[in-house]
C-alpha cells in the first residue's frame, strides 16, 4: 500500500501553499518541533500508488491521504485510518506566513506589558494604546520598540470625553502585529478584556522585567500617593482577581470594593521588596503555536475505475514531520 500525500492534497511550504506532486527537493516546509513552528527541507521524494485513500475531517478542515500517514497525538502517532476521535496536533495555516517575533526581557518588556494591561487595546492584528499624555505614549513606544524590533511611533489624534462632552487632543500608538497580538493574549490568559485579563505572571521572570511591569501599569491607571508613614502607589481597577493576585506577589493587604463592577484600589508601598514575596517564575516568552483539534472523522475514499491515487512521501532534514492544512504529520517509520 502507498504511504503519503495525494497528488493535489496543499502542504504548507515556507513560500506558501503548494500541491504535493508539486514538492521538489530543496523545496523548504513548515513543521513543528515542541510549541514552535520551524523549517525543513525535502531531500527527496517518492511516488508510490495506492489503491485506497481516505479523507481526514477534522474540527478546521479535510485533507487526503494515505490510510499509512502518521498523525501527530498527545499520545504518540497513530495511522490516519486509525485517528477518528483523536486528538491531533495542529497550528493555523493562515498564519504560517507571519513575521515572527523575538522577545528581549527586561525592564521595557515589563513596562510596555503594564502599560498594555492597563490601557491598551489588543485586536485581531495589532495592539495600540490611546492617551492623552505624550511622555507616557512616548515612553511606551520606544519599550514596544526595545523588546519586540518592531517600529513604533507617535501620532496625534482626537478622541471624544464623556466627561468634558467634546473631543480631546491625545496620542496613539499602534502597531501592526497579529503575533504580537497574540502574545499578549497568551500572557494575559487568553482574553486581553481589561475586565477579564489575568494577571500576566510572565512579569514575574525577574525583578527588572517587574519593576517594568508595575513602572506601566502605574503610567496608566495608577499615580504616586503620599500620607502618614505611606510612601508608595495605588493602582485602579475593576479586574479584582487582577489585583488580587498582585497583591500576593507583593504581599500587601488588598480589600476589593463592595460594590461589584466599582473599581477596587491596591497601594503599592515604596518598601514592598523588603518582605520578600517576591518569588521569579519562568514562563515561556515565546508564542506556543501548535495547539489540538480533534479528528471528527475519517472517511475511506477507494480509486475510481482503473486509475489508482498517487500518493507523494518526502524525506526530510532536519526534522522528518511537515504541515498539512496546519496539521502536523509524518511518514510511517
């Protein structure tokens, strides 16, 4: 029995999609290695026929292949034939072709995340923030730009006051990224909402990049505070859970507001550090970009007639797995 790719089934190639009797050596694929997407190379390919083929239908899309194909599980690899109901490793298709990011930690990572918790907007593709303070936009532009590499600038622009009843001049920056996007999400849970964002404990990675972190947010919901023997900050919001976990990590008393949906306030005392609560966690910085769908079924698809399928199988350096519609897979051993 033949093994592979049916001859018109799309594989994710670096340059874009491509049929698979198209795949020459040299031809550069995507695949995955752990949560990231990395490159390989076909060193050679193989023809081979078949006369049985079957159609895998997953939660994002069907693809053709042999019954032999090897489908990527939490539990090891299983046989395409064999993979209904399972669980099988998959990273957007769409998004293959995105520019990839590398994150510096430190200090502006901390302050460009706290600033973007506080008073930031997340999209589907980019991630801007709106104030009326041109340092503060300042500020968090060149952070934006010192941990991701990606150019960020000012621009002025008005928005309307509820409160003053007519528009007010301010400064956005806006940046063009749904990688960048989706870290943020990532580091904020999932759903970047200011009402519904967790606690971002990537922050917590060191002292520098959390000292960035408080240093931003305290830029966009929070000010300087002085009275009796306090000498610190306070912060504002309605994310309870939010502030409550910051509390923890600095370990200050933090008593919500008794009204639900009334912003709540955390002070943050200038001498936090001496009560060692702090403890460094590692978390990855980088975006995971394989995820899990789920095999819905498998449908057998015998040749037509006389003409058998032609299935294509590579060999591949340095890594044996590609992408298929995003989903990851290999030739049998």
């Amino acid at each position: 029995m033949g093994y592979g790719l049916s001859s018109n089934q799309l594989v994710n190639l670096v340059d874009g999609c491509l049929r698979a009797k198209s795949v020459v050596p040299g031809s550069v694929l995507w695949t995955l290695n752990g949560d990231r997407t990395v490159r390989t190379t076909v060193v050679d390919v193989t023809a081979v026929k078949g006369r049985e083929a079957v159609d895998v239908v997953t939660d994002r899309m069907t693809f053709t292949a042999s019954p032999d194909l090897l489908l990527a599980t939490p539990d090891g690899w299983t046989h395409a034939r064999d993979a209904v109901g399972a669980t099988v490793a998959w990273t957007p298709a769409r998004k293959l072709c995105r520019e990839r990011l590398t994150v510096r930690p430190g200090y502006e990572f901390g302050y460009f995340l706290g600033a973007t918790c506080a008073d930031g907007t997340v999209h589907k593709n980019y991630v801007s923030l709106i104030v009326n303070e041109e340092r503060f936009a300042a500020r968090y532009a060149s952070a934006l730009t010192a941990c991701t590499g990606l150019p960020a600038r000012l621009e002025a622009v008005s928005r309307p006051s509820g409160y003053l009843k007519r528009d007010v001049a301010g400064f956005r920056v806006r940046v063009v990224s749904s990688y960048l996007s989706d870290l943020v999400r990532q580091y904020v849970g999932g759903d970047p909402h200011h009402m519904r964002q967790r606690f971002p404990r990537v922050a917590l990675r060191d002292m520098e990049t959390f000292t960035g972190f408080m240093d931003g947010y305290v830029d966009g919901d929070g000010c300087r505070v002085t009275w009796g023997d306090f000498e610190g900050r306070v912060v504002v919001s309605a994310n309870v859970p939010f502030l409550r976990e910051w509390a923890t990590v600095i370990g200050a008393r933090f008593t919500p507001e008794g009204v639900p949906g009334r912003a709540s306030r955390l002070y943050i005392a200038d001498r936090w550090p001496t009560r060692r609560t702090y403890q460094p966690e590692s978390h990855p910085l980088q975006l995971k970009e394989s995820t899990w769908v789920q095999v819905r079924e498998v449908r057998p698809r015998p040749a037509g007639g006389t003409k058998p399928f032609t299935f294509y199988s590579y060999r591949l350096s340095p890594h044996p797995t590609f992408l298929v519609n995003g989903h990851l897979v290999r030739e049998p051993w």
